[in-house]
C-alpha cells in the first residue's frame, strides 16, 4: 500500500500550527480595519487570461494551470502537439490558480466598478500558488494578507502603508527589521542615464537578484539583457551608493539631473517623508534602497520590501503603486497602491526568534473529568452554562480512569480540570483543579465561572 505524501511545497497545520497562525491574522485583521480597509474574497482560481501577461515572462511560468474538466485533449490535434507547450495551453487549460492577491483585484474592481466607494480600501487574506521550487520559507501554497486602496494618487497612502507595517511588527515583538523603500520611476531614470532607455523592465529583474546572486553575476545577466559595458559602469556608484535617506537623495538628484521621471520618483519619495512627519511620524526601520527593484511588472511608483534581521528568513512583506493595472482590463486611468504580508514567513520568522506568545495556543480552559457514568452526567448537565459565559469548555468524552483524563488535558494544555465526584454532586459544587499550580478548591458553580472568566 502506498503511503500518503503531501505535494512539495505544501503542509499541513495542526491544532498549534493553527493557533499561532490565527494569532498572526487577528493581528494584521485588526490593523487593516483600524485605517479602514474592508475585507473581500475572490476564487482561487482565475480565468488564464486575467492571469497571464501581469507578472513577467518569469511569474508567468510559475502560474499552476489547471487542466479543463473531462477530455481536456477533445480539442487538440496532432499540429498542436507539435506547435509546442504555449500552443496546447489554450486548448487544454483555460483556467489556473491566482499568482497573488493584487491582480485577481484590479478584476473585481472592474466588474464592481459601479458598487464599489472610490478611493476603495480593501484587504484580503487568503492562499496563493506558486509553482516555483520550494525551500525554506518558500513555499508552493502559501497565504498573502494584502491591503490595497484604489482610486487615489495620494502619497498618504504610502506612508499610512509604512504605519501598518510598523504597527503590525510592533504587536509581533519585532524590533530588528527594515522597511525598503524605493520607486520605479527612480530605476526608469537610472536606465535612461545607462542609455538604456526602455530597458527598465530587464534592469529591474535583473538587479532584483542582487541579494541572492550577487553583483558580478546581476552583471553578467545585464550584459546577457543587452546592457553595454559602458551603461554597467555608470550603474555602478548607485550599486555603491551608502549614507542616509537625504544623502542618498542629495546624490540621485544630482544623478538624475537629465531624467525628468527618475527626478519625479525621488520627489515622491521625499512626499511620502513629509507626510509621515506631517503626521507626528519618525523614520523608524525605514530605509531608501536606491537598487529595490521588486520584479512584479505593473508597479509604477513606489516599492517597498521588509526584510527581519538576523533570520534565516528572506523578505516577509512587500508591495508597491501600480497606476494602471486595471486598464488591462478595459477600466484605464485608475491609481492604486498595495502592499502585502507573508503569513508564512512570519510564522517562520517568529517561530525562529520564539516570539510566538503561550496565549496564542490557548484552546481549551477547563476539562470537565469523571469518576463514572454519575459525574459524566452532573458534567453534561453543567458544561453549557460556562460556554453561555465565554469559558472554552468540554468534558472528557469517554469512561476512563481519571489519570488519563488528567494526562489528556496536561498534553492538550488545558489549564483547568473540574472534577465531578460523589461529593461535589451532593454539595452541587465543582471541585477546580489549577494544572500549572497544582491548587485544587471547592466552588460553586457561580463561583467557578467568575474565576475562570
């Protein structure tokens, strides 16, 4: 008999597992409502059409298609086969699972165009499939929490983006972290300075490989792209540049002298600056990388990365303003901006730096135990006044020793165990047992659920 497997990539949660993830979504859940995004869904699956052409030649490789139902070869022929994978695609798979969040968006936007308030904040958090080759802290299934607002070209939205973020890693305990910062318009300008004109697209995958390849190699592949030489060596005091913020800035203004886009970029980001200090707002964990390329192909303005230090883990939150995504889809003209958590990177991170509080694995709170078929009874007829109250209760399901039941709630971690002897029927009492301390008294049942609520 073939043992059972899990498809690469993916995994299963338990009981802990889940705890901890719940943790983490109540805490992104409850900063996306405090500045006012509503939560939607949309299909795992999209149409290949909304999906294909919005991510580059490379995210276009990694969609997982999905097969049509029934004889999903009735419609192909021989000179199919023989035109190759991209030929037969079309014929035999019409649909395939969502990429990210951002894109399966900017759809429902335009088929709710007439529904929806503009500016239109909205969050979702769901799963995304990835058919890229796992390792760790990448995975093939894995969930995004986004948050994006359509319908504004306000810079307030970037830096309301940057006070999510901090606010979120606040309430997780992380301290040692980077929110990156940059803006598309700043690397177009750089490729018109490298006179490359028009190659901002290949410059940006390329040079978003800087941390996992390297600069000798990101130049080779630039060579491979169609950079000359010459454009390379004029890249190279940006890949140098260091200092803070308003340096960096003081020198690409000077950098960028002869690019009207690239200058517009950099004032955008000095806009996001002032409207964070505008807003009583320091530069806390904020950072202006010059060479932040995000290779996701619809962002036009600003692009953010967050990066926690010393982990073994690599980006854990990222976005960026697209000012156009929905025209490809016959709704032209219409500015967003988004960014978005991953949870399972998160999860990865704090599990790493043990940040992950005992509350978050608090399930049960009080285990109803059992000398015989009399006390099951008493227990049942008790148990539902403390769920009325709140208190997460059950009671031990089966005739068992009471040792056992007393293991069972240890290795569940329930912290309470209310026993229900002969003595306790009598007196209509329950005698309440503290498993961490070992202190056990007699309560009344009032009593009992005062002290556990």
């Amino acid at each position: 008999m073939q043992k059972p497997s899990l498809p690469k990539g993916t995994r299963d949660f338990g009981p802990v597992q889940m705890a901890r993830r719940n943790y983490l979504f109540g805490v992104i859940r409850e900063t996306f409502e405090l500045y006012g995004y509503q939560q939607i869904e949309t299909p795992s699956m999209e149409n290949l059409s909304t999906l294909t052409g919005k991510y580059g030649d490379e995210g276009d490789q990694l969609l997982f298609k999905i097969l049509n139902s029934g004889d999903f070869l009735k419609k192909t022929s021989k000179d199919d086969y023989e035109a190759g994978a991209k030929a037969m695609l079309s014929k035999i798979a019409e649909k395939g699972l969502r990429y990210d969040l951002t894109v399966p968006f900017a759809r429902y936007v335009v088929m709710n165009r007439n529904d929806i308030q503009f500016p239109f904040k909205r969050y979702q958090i769901q799963p995304v499939w990835r058919a890229d080759r796992p390792q760790k802290g990448r995975y093939r299934e894995f969930f995004q929490c986004d948050a994006d607002v359509v319908g504004t070209e306000s810079l307030t939205c970037e830096a309301e983006i940057i006070l999510m973020i901090r606010r979120v890693f606040e309430k997780l305990g992380l301290m040692d972290y980077s929110i990156k910062l940059n803006n598309r318009k700043v690397l177009t300008g750089i490729a018109q300075v490298m006179g490359a004109e028009g190659l901002e697209g290949p410059l940006c995958v390329a040079i978003d490989k800087l941390d996992k390849i390297g600069w000798v190699k990101v130049q080779d592949e630039l060579l491979q792209r169609g950079f000359e030489s010459i454009g390379i060596e004029r890249l190279q005091p940006v890949i140098d540049l260091k200092g803070d913020i308003q340096s960096k800035i003081e020198f690409l203004r000077g950098f960028l002298k002869e690019s009207e886009i690239g200058l517009q970029g950099l004032d955008e980001i000095e806009g996001v600056i002032q409207t964070l200090e505008q807003m009583g707002q320091d530069l806390d964990f904020v950072d202006f990388d010059v060479v932040l390329a995000r290779g996701l192909s619809y962002y036009t303005g600003a692009i953010f990365e967050v990066k926690v230090n010393k982990v073994s883990i690599g980006s854990v939150s990222g976005g960026g303003r697209y000012d156009n995504l929905t025209g490809v889809f016959g709704m032209p003209n219409v500015p967003g901006v988004g960014f978005s958590f991953g949870v399972d990177r998160l999860y990865d991170v704090l599990n790493e730096l043990d940040l992950f509080p005992d509350t978050a694995l608090e399930s049960t709170k009080v285990l109803f135990v059992h000398f015989d078929q009399k006390g099951y009874d008493y227990g049942l007829s008790l148990i539902n006044q403390f769920r009325e109250k709140g208190i997460r209760t059950e009671i031990y399901p089966d005739s068992a020793k009471v040792k056992k039941q007393f293991d069972y709630a240890t290795k569940k971690g329930i912290p309470y165990v209310a026993i229900c002897g002969d003595n306790e029927i009598n007196a209509k009492t329950i005698a309440l047992k503290n498993l961490n301390s070992g202190e056990q008294e007699s309560l009344t049942l009032a009593e009992a659920i005062n002290m556990l609520s």
